[in-house]
C-alpha cells in the first residue's frame, strides 16, 4: 500500500467545508486549477468517486460522505498541532478581560496577579468586579471566575478549580454573650446574609453523620458585599456565612469565631468559564493555564 497523500486529503475536506472549488480556492489562496487537479487524484487513488460537480456546487456520493468524516479528523488534527507550535512562538500581550466577584478579586486574585503581571509585561489586565452574572460574548469577557455548583451555559468552557467551603461565623463578644452548641441556638443571634433573589433565607446544615437540619431566619442586613458583611460580623452585628477564604483570617486574628465545626454548609465549586479554546489569543491562554496553577494553591492555604 503506497503512502497516502495526506494533503489531498486536507484540500478535499476544505473544500466540501467551503462549498465549491472557487470558496476553496479565495479561502485557501490558491489556483482553482491546482484543487480541481487535486480532487481528481484524491478520486484516482481511492478508486472512487467522492464527489459530484455541478453547477450549484459539489455534492458528495455516499462514499465520499463517509470519507469526509475521516478527512475532517485530519483537518481539525492538523490545526491543533499548529496551534502548539504557534503557542510556543506567539509572545503573549494585548489586552485580556477578566470578571470575578468582589471577593474573589479582594481575596484571591490580588495575591496571584502581580506575578502574572512581572512575568508577562505586555499583557494588560481588565478585572471587572461583579457579584452579578455577566454575558462573556455580549460584554467582552474572556475569562469569567464563579462560585456555582455548576455552571448553566453549555456554549462555554467551564473548568473546575477548587471547592469553596463556607463557614459560619461570629465575633468573640458576641459567642461569649450568647454560646452556640447546636445548630438552633443560631437563632438566638441577629443574621448577616448575602441577598437572595427567592426572598427566603436559611441555613442548610449536615453533619457527618448525615443529619440536616435547616434553620430559617430573617437577615439584620442583607448584601452582596462580603467584605461589608465580615466586617459587621467583627463588630458585633450577628452571625453571618461566609466562604473560609474570606473568613478564615479574621479567625486567625481572633476576630471571629467559626461556629458548629462539625456541621457544614453547602459547599461551591469555584469555576473557571470561557469560550472555546480554539482561537483563543496567546495573553487569554496563558492567563487560563496560570490561574488554574495558582488558584487552587492559594485557595487551598486560604481554606
């Protein structure tokens, strides 16, 4: 068996892509003589027709249906592996557009970005802090971070990067005023909640031995400020849920108090969303892998 010619094969599933030989011929910047000569040997070797010309274009034979599918491996195999090569000899920069939520912003990215920043010097960063959800292709966005269980859009990459437990919290004073040993003395103290779009708050809570309970309450101050809400925890204001990296360091500092250790609230997966990563731009690609190496790092010392 002679060896096939793998760039016929390449200019055949281009053009059927294209839809005629002259598409092909603009799209692939070449004479319309030289893909016609080349189908006709495609067609030579296999011993097949693989297509039928006309005036309204080609048409493909039922063999040539089923090689196509083959062809069109070849095809996406191909720009793939041009895409290494490209990716190690394209110099990030440009700009890259980046949204995340107050917290993660405040909390996590300004612990990371300064590296990605003196190691790539050309990029320029947008980080748009928002709690609310954003449209990536409406608005711009090339990379978005989120705390979800999942992610709703299947048009996007959503990529995992660290769970994101939360806690319940409360200052010194008030613990000592008013102890919490079960999940109902919670009731007993003012709540801090973040907003809520159903209007009905709670705490859902397990145990490890599977046990739930869920305890309702009527928030003292509602918003999707965390750091707002922290900070009104530490001065006495109630009880509030947060995730441990917003929390754990007033604890540290013996500002906070974490309560119920042995029962735990839902807990979120910290996502990273963008689209395809095909065509993506060498300053977007870069800032994706770094995040998904320095994320889950400092996250981990912050839970």
């Amino acid at each position: 068996m002679s060896i096939p010619n793998i760039a016929n094969y390449y200019l055949f599933a281009r053009t059927v892509r294209a839809g005629s030989i002259n598409a092909a011929a603009r799209e692939l910047e070449l004479p319309k003589s030289t893909i016609s000569r080349r189908l006709s040997q495609l067609e030579k070797e296999q011993g097949v027709r693989l297509v039928n010309r006309g005036r309204s274009g080609l048409k493909l034979t039922d063999v040539g249906e089923a090689f196509l599918v083959h062809c069109e491996s070849l095809v996406d195999a191909a720009e793939s592996a041009q895409m290494v090569t490209q990716a190690l000899l394209e110099k990030p920069r440009g700009r890259v557009n980046i949204s995340c939520p107050y917290a993660i912003s405040q909390s996590l990215l300004v612990k990371v970005l300064p590296e990605f920043m003196d190691k790539y010097p050309e990029v320029q960063l947008n980080v748009i802090a928002t709690n609310r959800p954003v449209n990536l292709i409406d608005e711009n966005i090339d990379i978005a971070l989120r705390v979800r269980p999942y992610i709703e859009d299947s048009s996007l990459i959503a990529r995992p990067l660290t769970e994101s437990p939360s806690s319940l919290f409360i200052s010194p004073e008030l613990l000592n005023a008013q102890p919490v040993k079960e999940p109902q003395d919670l009731i007993q103290h003012p709540q801090l909640s973040l907003h809520y779009t159903s209007g009905r708050y709670h705490y859902q809570l397990t145990n490890e031995q599977g046990d739930k309970q869920q305890i309702n309450f009527q928030p003292k101050l509602i918003s999707d400020d965390m750091m707002l809400l922290k900070e009104a925890t530490i001065n006495n204001q109630g009880i509030v849920a947060l995730p441990n990296y917003i929390g754990q360091q007033a604890v540290s500092e013996g500002l906070l108090v974490q309560l119920l250790p042995n029962w735990n609230l839902p807990v979120g997966i910290m996502h990273m969303t963008y689209s395809h990563r095909r065509g993506l731009k060498p300053a977007v690609r870069t800032l994706i892998d770094f995040l998904a190496e320095k994320l889950p790092e400092v996250a981990e010392h912050t839970f």
